[in-house]
C-alpha cells in the first residue's frame, strides 16, 4: 500500500510516495533531519543546498562505513566457520578409524571364538 509523506526541509517542502508503511516513513525522515541540523551544527553551512549535499555524502560514507564493518564480520565468520570445519573433519576422521578399529576387533573376535553368524 502506497503512503505519501510531506517532506518540510531546509526551506523545501514536498510529498513523496512510498511503499513503506507510514511509521517507517516517519522514521526515516526523523533521522534525516537530525542528520541535516548536525550537518549545519558541524560544519556552520547555512545554503541549503550545500547542508544537503554534504548530508547525503556523510550518510552515504556512513553506509559505506557500516557495509565495510558488515564485510569484516562476515570475513571472519566464514574464516571461523572454515577453521572449525577443519577441526571437525579431523575429529570425525579419528572418530572414523576409531569405530573402524572396533570393527576389526570385534571381526577377530567373533571369528575366533566362532560365531561367524554375527558377520
């Protein structure tokens, strides 16, 4: 379902249409204005253009900066998944030769004492 929002902005006023629900909606302009008032408070622009400009570049190095953190942590993940994965092969081979090991033993043992119907 479709929602129009009203964008009151830095002297510019318009409405948008979206597919997110409205609270939502809310919620990212909320966050785009306290963007663009610590933009003016940081930096003392004050043509509105130029507030808006270096608001998108700073969100955007923001992104970029979260995706980066997002790839590390995944990099690691998969490295540890690896690791892991290594370590459990070389369990499950021991645990392989060990239960293969049983095997033979109880092979020699049945046959020595005759009970091949358990072969």
């Amino acid at each position: 379902m479709a929602n129009d929002l009203r964008l009151d902005i830095l002297g510019t006023s318009f409405t948008i249409t979206a597919d997110e629900d409205e609270e939502y909606l809310h919620k990212v302009l909320l966050q785009y204005q306290k963007a663009v008032s610590n933009t003016q408070n940081i930096s003392g622009i004050t043509n509105s253009l130029n507030v808006a400009v270096l608001t998108g570049f700073m969100l955007c190095d923001e992104v970029n900066k979260l995706k980066q953190q997002i790839d590390d942590e995944l990099a690691s993940l998969a490295q540890f998944a690896a690791k892991s994965h290594a370590e459990n092969q070389a369990e499950n081979d021991e645990v392989q030769d060990r239960i293969t090991r049983l095997i033979s033993k109880l092979d020699q043992t049945f046959r020595i004492f005759g009970n091949e119907k358990y072969l």
